[in-house]
C-alpha cells in the first residue's frame, strides 16, 4: 500500500468520523461552529503532526540505506578475508588429519587382512 493512500484512508476516515459525530450531535450552531472549528484545528494539528512523523521515517530509511550501501562491502570484504586467513591457517592441519586419516585406515586394512587369516587356518 502506498503512503499517499494510506494518508488518503485516514484524512477521509477522520473527516467522515468528525462529520457524523457533528452532525448527530444536538448543538447550536455557533457552539457547532466553534466545535468545528476546534476538531478542525485538532485534525490539521494531528495531520502535520503525522506527516512529519512519515518524513521522519523516510529521512531514517534513507539514512539507513546509504549506511547499508557503504559498510556492506567491506563487511562482505572482511569477512571473505577473515574465512579465506581461516582455510590458510587450517591447511596444514587438514593435510595431516588427512594424512594420518588414511594411515588409520590401511592400518585397519592389514589388521583386517590379519584377522582373515587367522579365521582361515
């Protein structure tokens, strides 16, 4: 939904609130004028009030998007830097697990082979 018709429901809403109020109310008609007067003043006071709350909120988005647009670079940056010093440092760690991986394993091969032959005579 777009703010201008967002703002358009509530200024029709509140003028046909105001209206039936006003008129389903037995006043005079100077003391109806002044109560016109007054939630008209209360209304354009509750208007301005809302719109700068909307440019409040655009002003703070906007901020925040040029904030988002200049520190996520060099976030993303930092951090493929901070993975790409972690897989250097963790090279030769791996390598060895892996090397002493495989030792294991053909270490449970020939202990494999051993206990067959056992079986078998």
């Amino acid at each position: 939904m777009k703010g201008s018709t967002l703002l358009r429901g509530i200024l029709l809403g509140s003028v046909t609130a105001a209206v039936t109020v006003l008129l389903t109310t037995p006043q005079s008609g100077d003391q109806l004028r002044r109560n016109v007067r007054r939630k008209m003043d209360t209304f354009e006071l509750t208007m301005d009030d809302l719109k700068q709350k909307v440019e409040e909120v655009k002003f703070s988005i906007q901020h925040l998007t040029n904030e988002a647009k200049a520190t996520l670079p060099q976030t993303i940056e930092g951090l493929k830097q901070s993975i790409l010093g972690f897989q250097r440092e963790t090279e030769p760690n791996r390598t060895k697990l892996t090397s002493e991986i495989e030792s294991i394993q053909r270490s449970l091969d020939q202990l494999e082979e051993q206990l067959a032959k056992q079986q078998n005579k």
